[in-house]
C-alpha cells in the first residue's frame, strides 16, 4: 500500500521569516497526516530551507527545489547534495517544469541529478509532463515515456524503490486549467507501467503524484484515481489555510 503524499512546491516565494511561520503553524498537520498515514511535506527556497527543517515536526519532509550534480566545484550559483545534506535536507525536486523551460534542464542533466541523489540514499521528486503544444498533438505519452526512460537511464531498482514521479501537464501548472481525473489517473498509469518495464515490480511500491492547479477543491478526485498516490501543489500551498485545506480534503 503506497502512502499518501502531499508535497508544496513554493517556487521563488515567501521571505525567510513568513516560510519559518509556515512551518511552525503546520506541526500540527503532520501530526493529523501522520494519524491518517499521509506524508506531509514543503519545497521552500534554498534560503529557508535551513529554519524551515529546523522549525518543523521532524517528520514533516522538507526538499529543496533543485540541486546540482556535482559535489562541489566552478558551478556559480549552484547548490550541492553535501551543501543539502548539511542542513538535514534528504529530498529535491528534479526537472521541474520551470527548470526545463527557464533553465534548459534537460533529461539528461535530470537523469545525472537523480543518480547523484539515490547514490547519496536522498530521495528525488522527479517531474515529468507534456507542454500544451505537445498534448494538443497528442504527443503526451511519447513526451513523457522518455523523460521517464532518459531520466531514468542506468539506474536500477534498489535504487528507484524511494523514487518519486510527479506528472504535471505544463499546460496545467499555474494556469487554474486542470487535466480531468481521467487524465491524470491514465498518463500515471501509463508513467507506472513504464516504470514496471523498466525496473519490474518495485514500479508497484514508487509514489506517482499529480500536479497541476490542485486546490483544496478538487484535490480529492484526483487522490481518489488508483495510480495518483498525491499531488505537487504549488500555488494552493502557499498559505497554511489552503495547506490545511488540502489535507483535511484528502483525510
Ligand atoms: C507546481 O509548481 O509544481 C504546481 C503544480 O503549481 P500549481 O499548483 O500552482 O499549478
């Protein structure tokens, strides 16, 4: 049985002291998830990354939103695995929309941040989906078997067994436009029976969440579809009521 997961994506949001509030006032809701054996979790900037892991319940996870591949070295602006780890931090998203589309974050450099990651025992959220072009020709599975295949390339399944997918239709994020229930539930079929091709039955225990302009309103059909195990929000996550919202909506 694959546990929940509700996971905030912040993006570039909320001063230090406003993610720190966060934190503190969301303890109580890891504790409620904990008690409906949901997993709670935030991706806040890299600035407050630290007094978030700090401040929060311990089990609430806490991930950064990129990482470099690259323990350390000439890589202006960048942060390392051993720079996350320093602070406690053992999950990161990969491949983000925005990354692909703004910082030319290819499947190939993806595929070098998730081995970094596994080899380090970290756990990568790693985000697949089509844009609005590619849907319309009805490319989605083509676009998104091989961010999954390339992304994915020469790992095995001991090391994808903590492994997180997210499918988030680029078209969707941010745009209040949903993929349907039916969408959702069929591409991360599609995504787990890839997984199963390539990595045999580990594919039935790895987390496949949905993410797309999810809000407290709508958040249930989506966890209700048997292959979404959760959802990467971002906007309907910025503030503790929403938050709060989303999984009393999904207890
Ligand atoms: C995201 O940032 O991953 C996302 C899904 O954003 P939103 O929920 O705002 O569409």
């Amino acid at each position: 049985m694959r546990k929940k997961l509700l996971l905030g994506n912040w993006k570039m949001n909320k001063l230090v002291a406003e993610a720190e509030d966060f934190g503190v006032a969301a303890f109580p809701l890891v504790e409620k998830a904990l008690v409906h054996n949901i997993d709670l979790g935030v991706a806040p900037t890299y600035l407050s990354l630290p007094i978030v892991k700090q401040k929060v319940h311990p089990k609430m996870i806490v991930a950064a939103q990129n990482v470099h591949f690259q323990p350390s070295g000439p890589y202006t602006g960048e942060i390392s695995i051993p720079m996350l780890k320093e602070f406690g931090i053992t999950w990161a998203l990969v491949g983000h929309s925005e990354r692909r589309s703004y910082d030319n974050e290819t499947n190939e450099k993806c595929n070098a941040k998730i081995k970094a990651l596994v080899l380090e025992k970290m756990v990568p959220v790693y985000c697949v989906g089509e844009t609005l072009a590619e849907f319309e020709q009805g490319l989605t599975k083509a676009v998104v078997s091989a961010q999954v295949r390339e992304g994915l390339k020469d790992l095995v399944a001991e090391e994808v067994k903590n492994l997180v997918v997210a499918y988030e239709p680029v078209w969707s994020i941010g745009t209040g436009k949903n993929a349907s229930t039916e969408i959702a539930e069929d591409v991360c079929r599609f995504i787990r029976e890839v997984l199963k091709n390539l990595f045999g039955e580990v594919a039935e225990d790895i987390r496949i969440l949905y993410g797309g302009s999810v809000k407290p309103e709508n958040i249930k059909a989506y966890l209700s579809c048997p292959n979404v195990d959760g959802a990467l929000v971002g906007g309907a996550s910025l503030k503790i009521d929403s938050y709060e919202g989303l999984l009393n909506n999904i207890i």
